[in-house]
C-alpha cells in the first residue's frame, strides 16, 4: 500500500513538470520541453521549466526559485524532472553536476533523453554521488510531450504531421477546384499548429494552382519553413537532407497524390483529418486513412469534426 501511494506521489509531480514543460513550446526548441519540480515534505519548494533555448535549464530555474528561508529543506529534497538531466556542457552547464552540487536526497525522471550526448549519463552521475534516482514515472507522458525531439534524434528524420480537409462524402475539393472546407476558428488552428512546427510542404501541383503562402497569420509565431516537393523528388532523401538542416517537425499539407506518397512509404507519425459537413458532387478523393493509423483523438468546432491518428507499426 505504502509503495501504490508513493507511486501516485511520484506521478502527480510528474504531472506538475509536464504541466510546466508545456510553457516552453515556443522558446525551448530545438531543445526539448522540460519542466523541474522540488518537492519537500510534500510541499513544492521550487519550480521551473526550460523557457529558451540558450538560457537556463528548468533545473536551474527551479532551483533558483527556491526562497532563501527553504534553501535548508533542500537535502532532504526530491527533484521531479521530465526528462533526464542534461550530462554535457553546451550552451550551460550540465545539470546533473547542479543537482549533485545541491546534496538532494532523491531524483525522479519521466523518461531518459536518447540524444548522444546524454543517453543514460545524466542518471548515471547522479547515481554516482549517491542520490536515490527513478526513472520512468510517467515516462509516455513525457515522451509524447518532446515526441519532434525523439523522432529527430531516434530516427534521424523530422517529426511528420499529415494534414487535409474533406467533405462529409470523401473530397477534398469541388471537381478540380480549391473549395474552402475549414471554418474560422478551424483554419486559426492550422496556424497556430504552423507556428509549432518547423517546417510544412505541399506539392508542385497545390503549389501552383493555389499558391499558398504556408506562413503563420491566424496566430502568433514564427512561419514555419516553406518547402514545395518537385517532380520526381525522392522524399527519404527529403527528409535526409531535413535532418542535416535540424528541421525537426514536418507539416504536410499537399494534394492527393503527394499526402499518398508519405502514406505509402510509411513515413508519417501523425494524421490530421478535419470532416465538414458539406457535399460536393465530384472532386480529388482526399486519402484513405491507412490500417497501421489508430485514432487518438477528435475534436468538434463550428460543426467540423478533426480527427486525430497516430501511427501504429503493429
């Protein structure tokens, strides 16, 4: 019973970091998101989150935020934190060398980083000076929350959202012709989803029939790299030559044939599927969701339906 509880302790601060974490999506990358909670005798003595790349870790602003008058819980202290403390110097210091520096009696991770220079050290180290350490508590959770950085790294490739709009009967314009299926508020999230993502492509086609500016006007954020696909370009060398640029998410927005080409080799992690409630007689049919897609998800606005899929290997 003692074990259920602290298990549930260890995963409600969990959820605190993640909940912190997510204040860095716009600063953080290419960094990851990270959120740092410090707990002692079951108060939270410090917090914090990474909220720009170059500047402090959420380790160091947790343990910043730390009052003068709490500084003396801190070696009887547990340090929650999402993803495994960083083991290298780059543009800081490592900060597993700070939690050991700061004599804390525990250490609780989500999920370890796989990027190369840390893999494992961060924990190792902070095993070596003596801190208890868990990994693993709430580890999907925090995977999911960086699942651009750990595609990147892991798989070499950028993270791939496939994205179209559709009639309730299957087409994704009105014989041939651009047809507007979003609404307002549908179309203000494809912006800000464009603002969260480096990159988004459309092919030759969509490129020159509708001329889309693929930037960042309903929301606030920066555009994301605009990428047309030409004739007879090989999308694995594509997403090679991405990875060489540190292009760590993909938006794919083409037409028909160029959404099936990523379908067909396999190469996506996401769908993002918006349904409205109009018919046209005739049109390109929008893709077929493939088998090896699992829906995680939808949500309902103005009378549009998105429907979100994951992709599932098994």
């Amino acid at each position: 019973m003692k074990s259920e509880v602290s298990a549930a302790i260890d995963e409600m601060f969990m959820r605190r970091c993640l909940q912190l974490a997510r204040n860095g999506m716009m600063g953080a990358r290419p960094n990851p998101m990270v959120g740092c909670v410090i707990v002692a005798g079951g108060r939270i003595i410090g917090e914090g989150y990474h909220i720009r790349c170059g500047e402090g870790h959420a380790e160091v602003n947790a343990f910043a935020s730390v009052r003068q008058e709490d500084e003396a819980l801190l070696p009887q202290s547990t340090v929650y934190v999402s993803l495994e403390p960083c083991a290298h110097y780059g543009k800081t210091p490592p900060c597993c060398d700070l939690i050991v520096s700061k004599g804390v009696k525990r250490v609780v991770v989500g999920c370890q980083d796989s990027f190369s220079k840390v893999q494992g050290r961060g924990v190792e180290r902070i095993r070596e000076a003596g801190i208890e350490v868990t990994v693993g508590v709430l580890e999907q959770e925090c995977r999911a929350l960086n699942k651009r950085f750990f595609t990147f790294h892991e798989q070499h490739r950028p993270y791939i959202i496939l994205k179209w709009a559709q009639t309730s009967n299957g087409f994704i314009d009105d014989h041939g012709q651009p047809l507007a299926i979003s609404t307002p508020f549908t179309k203000m999230l494809c912006h800000r989803l464009r603002a969260e993502e480096d990159a988004i492509l459309v092919g030759r086609v969509t490129d020159e029939r509708e001329h889309p500016l693929l930037n960042v006007r309903e929301w606030v954020g920066k555009d994301p790299l605009r990428i047309v696909l030409g004739n007879g370009m090989d999308i694995h060398h594509l997403m090679d030559e991405l990875y060489r640029q540190g292009i760590q998410s993909l938006i794919v927005e083409g037409g028909r044939k160029t959404l099936d080409s990523f379908i067909q080799a396999r190469l996506w992690d996401e769908l993002r599927v918006e349904k409205a409630p109009i018919a046209v007689s005739d049109g390109t049919p929008a893709p077929l969701v493939p088998p090896e897609a699992y829906m995680s998800g939808m949500e309902k606005w103005e009378g549009n339906v998105i429907f979100h899929y994951l992709f599932n290997p098994t």
